[in-house]
C-alpha cells in the first residue's frame, strides 16, 4: 500500500514510465513507442521517478 501511494504521488507520464520499466520490466525503448515519448525522456522519467519513490519512501536509492 505504501507502494501504491507513494506512486500516486509522481505525475502522471513518470508513474506510466515507473509502471512499465521498473514493475514490469520493459525496455526503455519498448517504452518510448508505447507511450508515445522520447527515448531521453523515458529515461529521465525513470531516473527521477526512481528518485522521488526513495525519497517519498524514505529509502535509499543507491542506482542515481
């Protein structure tokens, strides 16, 4: 549950990104062309999203 609120905290294009790339394990890539975005902007969404989940959680997020 923590989880689920801390990801309805991010905005909606970086919880899409999260969604795919971090709980489903899709590629970058195979992101950008379902989402319909830059591959630079898929990974950005990746990287501060990641970033504000450790945050939001309190964890730390050794990866950024």
């Amino acid at each position: 549950i923590a989880m689920q609120q801390a990801l309805a905290q991010l905005p909606p294009d970086q919880r899409a990104v999260i969604a795919l790339c971090l709980a489903g394990d899709w590629s970058h890539a195979d992101a950008a062309q379902v989402l319909a975005m830059p591959l630079g902007t898929v990974k950005s969404h990746v990287l501060r999203g990641r970033a504000r989940l450790a945050e939001i959680l309190g964890v730390r997020d050794d990866e950024s």
